[in-house]
C-alpha cells in the first residue's frame, strides 16, 4: 500500500502534489512497484488549498 499525500495540484505552486508529479521520482516509484504485484494506491487531500479558488 502506498499513501500519497495530495494538495498543490490545482495551484501548482510551491511543494505539493504538482511539484512530485513534474519532479518524476514519485511517478518512477509507483510505475516501478508495480512490479511486485498488484498496488493498492491511496491519495489523501485535506480539502485546504487544493480544493479553494485563489482571490
């Protein structure tokens, strides 16, 4: 099982969801584990800023 953490995506600025996607390490992993078996992957997002309209 692997946790990610989300928000960041939709704003994309500064760390966050977006910054591990464009990094490519994060997308490497999971590509990779699949290897193993199957993957159960889960994404959490608090509903903070990556959920909200910027003003």
């Amino acid at each position: 099982m692997i946790v990610v953490p989300g928000g960041g995506f939709r704003l994309k600025d500064g760390p966050g969801t977006w910054a591990e996607i464009e990094d490519g390490r994060l997308p490497r992993l999971l590509r990779e584990t699949t290897a193993y078996g199957s993957l159960a992957l889960y994404g959490l997002c608090t509903g903070g800023s990556c959920c909200t309209t910027p003003a």
